[in-house]
C-alpha cells in the first residue's frame, strides 16, 4: 500500500491550492430529471438527515427512472443509500440487518454504476457499502472482502487522490475504526500508513470537519485518547460555515463528535 499512499501524498500537494472546489452536482440532460436532482441536491446540502436522505431517496429513484442508466445519478443513490444506513442505531441485531438493507442498496446501485464506466465515485460508494454491509460478519467474511476493498481504494488513490476531499483516508481510518483488530493484523494494513493519509488529507481539506471525526475514530482505536480527544474538540470549535458547500457534512461532523465526546469521556462536551 506504501506505493499508493505516498503516489496520493504527492497529488494532494496542490490539492491545497483547490482544496475547496464542492463536488459537482448530478447532471441529466432530461430536464424533468435534472429538476429532481436538484431538488434531491438541496435537501442533502441543507441538513443531513434520515428525513431529507428519506426524501432525496425518493426523488433520485424517480430521476433514475426518467433517465436510466445516468452513471451520476446511479452514484448519487450509491452515496445517499450508505449515508442513510449510516445514520441509523447500531445497537442490536435488528439494527444491524436495518442498517445493512440500505448498504446492500447502495452497493447495488454503485455496480449499475460501474457496468457503465469506472469512476472513484463509483468504486468508491460500492466499497464503502461493501464493507459497511460486513461490519457485524464474522472475521472470516471481513477478511475475505479485504482485497477487493484495497483494489478499489488504490484504484481511487491513483487516479483521483483528491476524491471527496480525502475520501480514501477517510475510508480507512473508518475501517480501522469498525473492525476487529485482528482483522488489521490478518490483512497486513499498516495504521502508521493510514495515519499518513489521513493528516495529508486533514492538511488539504481542513475546512471539511468530517475529517477531524474520523481521525478521532482511528486515534482512540489505536489508544491515542489525546490525539482523538483533540480532534474532536478541534472540530467542535469550528464554524460549520467554514466550508458553505459542505455545510450539511460539516454540521453533521459536529453532531458525530459531540456523541463521540460523551462515548469516550462519559460527559457533554467540553467537560471531560
């Protein structure tokens, strides 16, 4: 993975120049299509919520209907189906298989998606459901989806490093975060690799606070409590308006690092 990451490291350099240009829109040349994903487009820039998720869902699947076999649209539902099982409780068995019906969904709709062209958006929503549907498997199944989700993410590390204002890190240090650590260790991923990717994406795209979570995921997995501890409440202390694209991610950021705040602390930010 070394040849990946410092091949990523040396793209994101100037990812610092543009490192706010918002990932683009859907685009249909239906215009009854366009005008649903527009609208789907605004509910999800709003606020990120199962409700507006719900009902972007919903217009998506009608735009996808107009207009078939649209790869954008196709990976938009892929993204917004991962989004939507993400948000939901993760607390029992029922809430597992709830969960994981929404990223089978997505998986789905991100392999229609690559049937028509290959696309980091495309790999990357197919694997990012691919491994959210196994995170309550057994170590077996986990281990057996390893190679496919490391080709995929190399694939988006050597064509697109940029991806989702550092996508990829962002999907490993989430994976570090969910699984057994046994699992690391069967597969031979390096943390010490991820973590490189991860602050090179936080240096390219500090405005996007997701970032600042999932570094705080993958520190308290590693038992870095400070160094996770801080990222929280750096990303706390933000204005979620420091990126007015992404201020939907931003705001949901926030909401995650105030759970994970009590979760670790056992107390409301900022007492600890």
């Amino acid at each position: 993975m070394k040849g990946k990451i410092f091949l990523a490291i040396l793209f994101l350099i100037p990812a610092m120049i543009f490192a706010y240009e918002p990932m683009p829109k859907p685009k249909s040349s239906n215009p009854e299509a366009q005008k649903l994903i527009d609208q789907a487009w605004a509910l999800v820039k709003k606020d990120m919520t199962i409700k507006n998720l719900d009902r972007a869902i919903q217009l998506l699947e009608k735009a996808n209907q107009i207009d078939p076999n649209n790869h954008s649209i196709l990976v938009e539902l892929a993204d917004y189906y991962w989004q939507r099982g993400d948000l939901m409780p993760e607390e029992t068995k029922e809430d597992y298989k709830a969960r994981e019906k929404y990223f089978l969904k997505g998986k789905a709709y991100a392999e229609q998606a690559l049937k028509i062209k290959e696309s980091p958006g495309a790999y990357y929503w197919y694997s990012a459901n691919l491994a959210s549907s196994h995170e309550h498997k057994s170590i077996f199944s986990q281990v057996r989806i390893f190679p496919t989700l490391k080709k995929n993410v190399d694939w988006i590390l050597e064509k697109d490093p940029n991806y989702f204002y550092g996508g990829a890190a962002r999907f490993w240090s989430k994976v570090v975060a969910k699984v057994p650590t046994q699992v690391m260790k069967l597969v031979g991923q390096d943390p010490d690799e991820i973590k490189l990717l991860l602050e090179q994406a936080i240096k390219s795209y500090p405005k996007y606070l997701l970032n600042y979570v999932y570094k705080a995921m993958f520190c308290w997995k590693l038992g870095e409590k400070e160094e996770a501890l801080k990222a929280l409440d750096y990303a706390l202390k933000q204005d979620p308006n420091i990126f007015p694209e992404e201020v939907a991610k931003n705001r949901l950021a926030q909401r995650t690092a105030r759970k994970l705040w009590k979760e670790y602390t056992g107390k409301e930010y900022p007492e600890r």
